[in-house]
C-alpha cells in the first residue's frame, strides 16, 4: 500500500510542478529535447544507412563522371523529385 501511494504523491507532484510551468518554459524544453534527438533512421538502423550512403557515393560520382545514366529507375527519380 506504501508503495502506491509515493507513485500517487510523485505523480502528482509532477504534474503540478508542470502545470505551474509558463507555456514559453514548457516549449523551449520541448524544444531543446527535439533538438538532442538523434534522426529516427540512426535508432531505428544504427550506422547502416551512412555506410550505404558511403558504399554507393563512389558509384554513384563514377556514372556521372563518366557521363552514364544511373538507369532508368534513377533518372525518373531524379526529374520527378529533383527540380
């Protein structure tokens, strides 16, 4: 029974210490916590989308060097969301 009732006091606690906090504190919190999150690729996948990235740049710098088209697939992507 002890025990619930510290949850319910800290509860509490909190919320009212929250409450009490101006809007323009609770959002320079929010705001500053966003800021130290890391993207949801790096948690979600580590390191692998990077050394993707750093395995295909090579390639992809080569084909245009080269004058190459990447293929079809690539140049449809790159006329559709590169403008």
């Amino acid at each position: 029974m002890a025990k619930s009732d510290e949850l319910v006091k800290y509860v509490t606690e909190r919320f009212v210490r929250y409450i009490e906090m101006p809007k323009e504190v609770r959002r320079q919190v929010r705001a500053d916590r966003r800021e130290g999150k890391e993207p949801w690729q790096y948690r979600w996948f580590g390191m692998l989308p990077v050394a993707i990235g750093m395995w295909t740049k090579p390639v992809r710098e080569g084909a245009r060097r080269l004058g190459r088209s990447l293929g079809k697939r690539a140049e449809r992507w790159k006329q559709q969301w590169i403008k």
